[in-house]
C-alpha cells in the first residue's frame, strides 16, 4: 500500500489547515478542522436529512426504509446520498472539504461515497474497522471526512481512534466476535491488536475530523436520553487511484464529472473474497 503523501507547499499556503494539523494528521491518522461548513450549512443539511428520512426512499443499510431500521441493533444511516440530491454531492463535495483533501493526500481528491447517521439517543455504536478495508482503494488508501452536525462527545457516542494505528496494513478477521461494542456491526479487527489503545475523540458541531483509511476507529453507544449524534460522511480517494470496489461507483471529481477510468474491484482484496469489500 502507497503511504499519503502531503504536499508541504500547499500546506503553507492553505488557511483552512495548519501545519500542525497535516503534521498530526500524517503522525496519528486524524485531525479536526473547525468550520469548514458554515453555522447556516450545517443549518441547512440537519434540517435537509430531517426531511430526508421521511422520503420513503430504501436509501439506507441491506436497501432498507428509514422507518425498517431499529437503531438499537442495526446502523441507522443513509448511504450515498448524494445518488439521490444534488444538495447531497454538493455537500460531499464542499470546496473547503476539497481543499484539505488537497493538502492531505498531495493530490486531487475524488469522491466515492457519502453517508448521514442519524444515531438517535440509545443507539448502538459501530466496531472498529479500517475503511480501507471495504473500499479497496489501490494503490493509495482512502481518507474520510466526517462532519459533526450534532457536538460529538463520550455520552452520545462519539467516534473512538487508535492512533498511529494507520501505519498498519488491513487487517484481515480471525475468529469469532466478542460481545463488547468494539466488535459490533461491521468490525473486522480481531483478534484486536493488544497493543492498540483506543482514545476518545470529541467534536464540536460543525467541526470536521478527516482520517486516513487504514485508521482504525470505531463509536460506542448513544448513552443520551435526548441528543443525537448525527454526522455527515464523504470518503475520498486520490486522482492517481487505479482501482476501487465496485460498491463505490460511480466516482466524482471535485466539479462533479463522473471518472470512469478506475478500475472496479470484484472481489475481497487481501482479505479474499466474500471477507472485504463490501458496502461501508
């Protein structure tokens, strides 16, 4: 796997993103950059998937209704958006996003998914995972963008990180889950490395926290009785990526053209086949 690199130019010249960001973000596999979106957008996107669920569409998990999902046992989250609302790709692919993307990957961005969860109070939270590991991403990984619309913190299920933890390679699934929650929905890391110290890391609404896809992460529960954890999600690959899963096709550039020459990946990657690559 191709590690990111950063452009160190760019760094200097881009106000959205300090040196100290990108330095954190290549050292640990993540940052948090306030207000890239602005009070009245975050605004406007909270109330837009408000809205959203009430659309009847089966936009969410296994190609469910909104209204099908029972949060306490299963993600509640649209997924792709942005193939449904123009609002949804413009957002995903938000000219301050893209600029930082810029920065951290040293190239032009792409993007091949958005997500929203809705994380209601008492909702479970998600297993640690690499993104990578469903998106397939060669010969580079991928970076998330994930944007607080609510303020994220340890009680209503904020997201859980190891750091440094990006330097690793996938890591493949062995052996049977565990009951705790950092092996629910969708984990694939186990056994799960002794070494790798998971912290808590909060974000202020508005506020977007950007990591690398071989970042190993995950959210524990909603323990709230009256606040959401909602989040919106774009995960972005570079515009020197040679192949990607199928699941996350068609891909866009920052103006919204479709890229066609990436190749689409069938099977599992090195997890094999029916193990990685699926839907995120």
């Amino acid at each position: 796997m191709t590690k990111i690199q950063a452009n160190p130019d760019k760094a200097k010249q881009n106000r959205l993103v300090t040196p100290e960001q990108v330095e954190q973000f290549h050292r640990d596999g993540w940052c948090v950059v306030d207000s890239l979106f602005s009070t009245g957008e975050i605004d406007t996107i909270e109330h837009f998937f408000e809205d959203f669920k009430n659309n009847g569409l089966a936009a969410y998990d296994s190609g469910d209704k909104f209204e099908d999902i029972d949060p306490k046992k299963r993600q509640l989250r649209a997924m792709h958006p942005h193939r449904y609302s123009e609002k949804a790709k413009a957002w995903g692919l938000h000219p301050k996003v893209i600029e930082v993307l810029k920065v951290l990957f040293g190239k032009p961005p792409l993007m091949a998914q958005t997500m929203y969860y809705f994380k209601p109070p008492g909702a479970r939270g998600q297993g640690m995972h690499q993104d990578n590991f469903y998106l397939l991403a060669a010969p580079s990984t991928c970076i998330a963008a994930w944007t607080a619309i609510d303020e994220a913190n340890v009680d209503n299920g904020c997201l859980w990180g190891v750091p440094e933890s990006h330097s690793r390679e996938i890591i493949c699934p062995k052996g049977i889950p565990d009951t705790s929650w950092m092996n629910y929905g969708d984990s694939h890391v186990r056994p799960f490395p002794r070494s790798a110290k998971p912290i808590p890391i909060p974000a202020p609404r508005g506020s977007t926290m950007f990591f690398n896809g071989q970042f190993i992460h995950g959210s524990s529960r909603n323990r709230t009785k009256d606040r959401s954890r909602r989040s919106f999600i774009g995960h972005y690959v570079d515009a020197n990526t040679e192949s990607l899963s199928v699941h996350y096709h068609p891909i866009h550039d920052e103006n919204g053209n479709v890229m066609s020459r990436i190749a689409k990946t069938e099977g599992g990657g090195p997890c094999g086949d029916g193990v990685g690559g699926g839907i995120h």
